[in-house]
C-alpha cells in the first residue's frame, strides 16, 4: 500500500520479492481442489523469480522457476514487440523494437498505427480457430470479428486469456469482453505445463509461452490488419499472472492489461504498463494480497503519486493520478471468480486509451 504522501519504487518492492515468494508458496498448498499441482517447488524464494499462476474457478496456484530480470521487458530477437504508442501518436509505448522484431512505429509518428492495410484479405465477420507452429509445437487461438471490423483499417486487438484448466471458448463466453467495437478478439489457448500439472500459462521467463504469444502477434499481423499500437491483454486467475508477466517481459508489444483475481508480476519489469486490477476481498483462491501487490507494482513503476486516487466507472473502481500510464484499482465484494463488470470494465478502459 502507499503510505505518508511518499512513492514507492520498483527497487523497493523487489527487495521484498522473497518473503512475498514464500506467502505465495504457503497460498499454492491451499488452492487446486480440480488437481493442479505445484510447479518448480522451492525455487519460489528466489527474488525475479517466476511468479504464481493460479487455477480459474476452483483452480491451484502453481509456481514457476527462472530468473524474472531475464525478459528484460524486451521483445526477444525474432518477437513482435515495438509497439507504437497508439492513435494520437502520444501513447504508452513508443520504444524502438529490439533487432529481429516486427514490432510497430513509434510514439511519435502521429496516427501512423492508423494507415489502412491495403493488402489486407477481406475478413467475414464470425467466430474461427487459427493454428500456427511455435518451436514444433502446434498452438492454437480463437479469434472473433465483430461486423463492424472493416479488413483494410488498422484495429485495435484484445487479447484474452483464460485461467488454468481453461479454454480459449470459455474465457470468450464468460469474460464479456467482446462487443460492438470495431476490434479484434483474441482468445488465446494454453497447453499443458509439466510442472502445473495441467494445462496453464507458463509465467516463467525463459517458459514455452512467451515465444507463442511473440508468434501469435507476428501471426495476427500477417492475417489481419491490426494497429500495433493497441494491443491489449486482460487474463483471470492464471491468465492473470500470465498478463501481469507479458507486461512485465513483453512492455513495448502491449499498451495495457488488466488482471482479474490474478497476481504478479513475476520478473523485475523495466517500464510500467497502463494495468486495470480486478480483485473480490473474498477470493481465497487467490488471496486479495497478490491483487493489492500487482496494483503496488503498477503504481510504483508508472510513478504514481502516493494516495491519491479518485472514484470512476463502475464502482467500485478507482483511479490514480500523475500516472506516467493510467493504473484502476477495482476491489470488489465477490470471490474468485470473473465478476459480472469486469468485461465492460475492462474494454472501457483498453478502447478508451
């Protein structure tokens, strides 16, 4: 929490990263009634390592290993992204991509991430699965166009993913994130995580997932006309940590998350990230200390002042201010599982920036 008017540092918290490992360890063995299990047992204390992931509905909290400051909050070489900072050109992003990305334009190039696609293949409005190859393994994701998308302007993408044991159809029908916007919907698919035992968002840095998501970018962009600048990703529970730990490895491919019942993120992250963080103070799945944790970190890495937050749509969230990127908090009476305002919520504030 922000206490006496001061700001809190990325340093800071990170220094408390072991003890919170530990609490985190100590929640795993309480969690995963629908038999997930405990991933990379006793390396949870290191500080940067890989965070919790913890099971949509009913599901576990697994750990995972591996050093978080190796991401770097770079796209690796051969990743997407370099995203642009948006429409006005004045966004969040803006970095250059690293070397062997496809990432987008920079802040700078006003209304650049805007220019049709004139090569774009019409698009049918509709419901598909789309398949890609990632390091010889078949992945998949769900992807709805709404009517109003239009094949040769640049969209905007929302990805959304699902919690552990989950599917990429489930977290379409339950989430509500998908409406009349023109925007593309993604919902992405997750394998199976040896050490989770089942199928989970691999948090860990150096993890199967993040190739696949630096891929289905690549792949987005070549299918479709999609504006770089304005991809966002919202996640529940595992999908949750999962999109804390693309905003904390993937910063420049991605211009806001938003986490429900989720925690994280799991690395030490280079640059804040515009996050919405969705929490019910009776979740014991996923204890209310990793949302309120996430909600810290954000604050402290987009360099909010200390304490001073304001009251927006829909209650109960709330709104910090002198954000270097906007940071909602959105603590509310439920459990764990996804809460009925949260998908109007949550694409409310993607389209909205």
């Amino acid at each position: 929490m922000l206490r006496g008017g001061g700001r809190l540092t990325v340093e800071s918290m990170v220094r408390g990263r072991a003890i919170l490992a530990a609490l985190f360890a100590i929640a795993a063995s309480a969690c995963g009634d629908d038999g997930l299990a405990q991933g990379a047992a006793g390396s949870m204390a290191q500080a940067g390592s890989g965070g919790i992931a913890g099971r949509s509905g009913t599901g576990g909290v697994q750990a995972s290993s591996g050093a978080g400051a190796s991401g770097g909050g770079a796209a690796s070489a051969g990743g997407t992204g370099g995203a642009n900072g948006g429409a006005s050109g004045a966004g969040i992003g803006g970095s250059t991509p690293a070397a062997g990305t496809t990432g987008g334009s920079s802040g700078d190039d006003a209304g650049s991430s805007q220019d049709d696609c004139p090569g774009a293949a019409v698009v049918t409005a509709g419901m598909k699965t789309e398949t890609l190859e990632v390091d010889g393994a078949v992945r998949s994701y769900l992807v709805v166009v709404p009517a109003s998308l239009d094949a040769r302007t640049r969209a905007p993408v929302v990805l959304g993913f699902h919690g552990g044991s989950g599917t990429a159809e489930a977290a379409h029908q339950s989430y509500g994130l998908a409406d009349e916007e023109a925007a593309l919907h993604v919902y992405p698919q997750a394998i199976s995580w040896p050490e989770a035992g089942g199928v989970a968002w691999n948090v860990d840095s150096a993890g199967h997932d993040l190739p696949y998501f630096d891929a289905l970018l690549a792949d987005l962009g070549e299918k479709y006309c999609i504006d770089t600048g304005r991809v966002f990703a919202a996640g529940q529970s595992n999908g949750g940590f999962f999109v804390n730990a693309l905003a904390c490895y993937r910063p420049d491919a991605l211009r806001a998350i938003a986490s429900a019942a989720g925690g994280g993120p799991p690395g030490q992250c280079t640059k804040g990230v515009a996050a919405m963080i969705i929490h019910g103070s009776a979740d014991t799945t996923v204890t209310p200390d990793k949302g309120m944790y996430s909600r810290d970190y954000w604050l402290a890495a987009n360099g909010c002042t200390a304490a001073a937050s304001m009251p927006v749509d829909p209650p109960p969230c709330v709104r910090y201010s002198d954000c270097a990127a906007p940071v909602v908090w959105c603590e509310h009476a439920g459990g764990h599982p996804w809460p009925d305002f949260a998908g109007p919520a949550i694409r409310a504030f993607f389209l909205g920036l």
